[in-house]
C-alpha cells in the first residue's frame, strides 16, 4: 500500500518486449485504437470503479480469462 492505494509489482525474468505485462499494454493499445473513443471511455469508467485494466477489457470484449486472451491479440 502506499498513501491508502494499492500497489502490485509484476516481473517475468524475460526481456521487456516479451513480458505479458508487455504484451498485454500493446494489445490494449491496439484494441482502442480499432474499438474508438466510446470504447476507451468505457474502460476508463470501469477503472474509475476500481476494476483492474485487463478485467476491464475482459468485461467489455466477453473475455473468459482476459490474462490469458490479450495475449492472443
């Protein structure tokens, strides 16, 4: 915790550009850019409420196990 707001540290002993941390961030990228402004605002209002980025996503995209099925994009 720090000042009240949770905090994870997530690593993989891999370079960077194949991290699922990565990966995810790039997929997330391109999904905004081809889903549009509407989309992202829904995202961002789903974070608002505290929903966790890839959650997020899984929610608004019908994702099983969004961890796992951003990495498939």
């Amino acid at each position: 915790m720090l000042d009240g707001f949770p905090i994870e540290i997530f690593g993989q002993n891999k370079p960077t550009i194949e991290q699922n941390a990565y990966l995810h961030m790039v997929a997330e990228y391109k999904i905004l850019q081809e889903k549009g402004e509407e989309f992202k605002q829904k995202i961002i209002e789903l974070k608002k409420q505290g929903i966790k980025t890839e959650p997020a996503f899984g929610l608004l995209l019908g994702l099983e196990n969004p961890y796992e099925d951003l990495l498939k994009f």
